[in-house]
C-alpha cells in the first residue's frame, strides 16, 4: 500500500488502523465474492484457467468502476488514477481469479 500511497503523490506510511482495514475488508470481499464464484462456475464455459482469469477481471472492472466506500477515503487526494497501481491490482484480481479456479478444479475432482 506504500506504494499505491506513493504513486498517487501521498506521503506514504504504516498505521495499524489502515492496515486492518484493507485485511478485513479483503477477507470479507475475497470471501463473499469467491462464494459466488464456486455457485456460478458450472455455468461458465471456459476452460481454467480462463474462467478464473476473466471472473478476476470482471471483478477488477468493476471495482475500478464503482469502488467500495472505504477505497473512496483513500482515493479523495489521489490527483489522477495512477496507471501502475491499475496494472497492480488487475494483476493481483486476475491472480486472485486463477487461484479461485485452481481450486474449483481441484474440489471437482475430489468429487
């Protein structure tokens, strides 16, 4: 997060307070949304990992649309939308999808 801070020209530093709130805030969206990722995944058909891939990117897409209200306290001074802290988390989201449908694949095999 330091280096989303320093990109968008902001004194970059540690708070115990902020650094909570991404990890619940992360667990709870990461949660809810992987969720609604293993119901829907029968229905999608792409192969893995493209299925993963495409759901972390939607996902991306629409939270760079519309961000969740504790984004916007920390997007208030951001001067512009910075071009590497959106490559950033489009790779961690498509990541994050990859590993949702590595793990899909796996709990059907065990089936």
């Amino acid at each position: 997060m330091r280096f989303v801070a320093r990109e968008s020209g902001l004194d970059g530093a540690f708070s115990l307070g902020g650094s909570l709130e991404v990890v619940t805030l992360g667990l709870g969206v990461g949660a809810a949304l992987a969720w609604l990722f293993f119901i829907a995944r029968h229905r999608v058909p792409l192969r893995a990992p493209w299925a993963g891939a495409l759901y972390g990117l939607a996902i991306f897409l629409v939270f760079a649309t519309a961000p969740p209200p504790a984004a916007h306290s920390a997007l208030a001074n951001t001067p512009d939308t910075p071009a590497a802290t959106a490559l950033l988390f489009t790779i961690l989201f498509v990541g994050w999808g990859c590993i949702l449908e590595f793990v899909y694949q796996r709990l059907a095999r065990a089936r």
